[in-house]
C-alpha cells in the first residue's frame, strides 16, 4: 500500500476514536439489553412483546458493534505490525479503493470472494 506514515497514523487516530465510540455506546446501552422482565403485574402482555422487540434489537445492533470492534482491532494491530494495506489471506496488496471503502478490510477482493 502507497500511504505515508502520516496517512497510517491519521487513520490509527480514526479507527481508535471510532473504537472508543463504539465502546461508549455499548455501555450507554446495556440495560436495553438486559432480558425483559415476565411480570404480568407490572407489564401488559402487548407491552411485554414490545419490550422484547427492543431488547431483541438492542442485542443485535450490540453484535454488530462487537463485530465491528474487532475488525478495527485487527486493523490497528495490523497497522501497529506494519501488515496493514496487505491481504492477510495471500500476501498481495490490497487495492486503494477497497480499502477507502472499508479501512477494516483484511483480505484482497480476490481472496474474500
């Protein structure tokens, strides 16, 4: 990959920032997360569906999140071993434009079909 080192620590500095969003988030959003509750007192039946509609959304959208988290891990990781721009899978470089796409991406257009 033809970046500068300016370029690569510029990027470090966003998937790091990103990752710390990513983090904050989860934890802003945890209790939506927690399993609903099967009180019939306090909750009707409908706002019992609901609720688990929401919490079922939540763990879903925490999924992505963690999956999103570890491929900027394994970005910065790469970055840090001077791999980063390279296919993890063949060695080859990675083309410019499928990185500005995805600066996560670790594979080749090649190796990931």
């Amino acid at each position: 990959m033809n970046s500068t080192t300016a370029d690569l620590t510029a990027l470090r500095a966003a998937l790091v920032e990103r990752l710390k969003d990513l983090r904050e988030t989860s934890e802003r959003t945890a209790d939506n997360r927690r399993p609903v509750e099967l009180d019939q007192t306090s909750v009707g039946r409908v706002s019992r569906i609901d609720a688990m509609q929401v919490q079922a959304i939540a763990v879903a959208s925490e999924q992505r999140r963690h999956d999103e988290a570890r491929r900027i891990e394994a970005a910065i990781k790469r970055i840090d071993e001077g791999e980063y721009g390279y296919c993890t899978a063949c060695g080859e470089e990675i083309a410019e434009k499928r990185i500005e796409a995805d600066p996560t991406v670790a594979t080749c257009i090649r190796c990931a079909a």
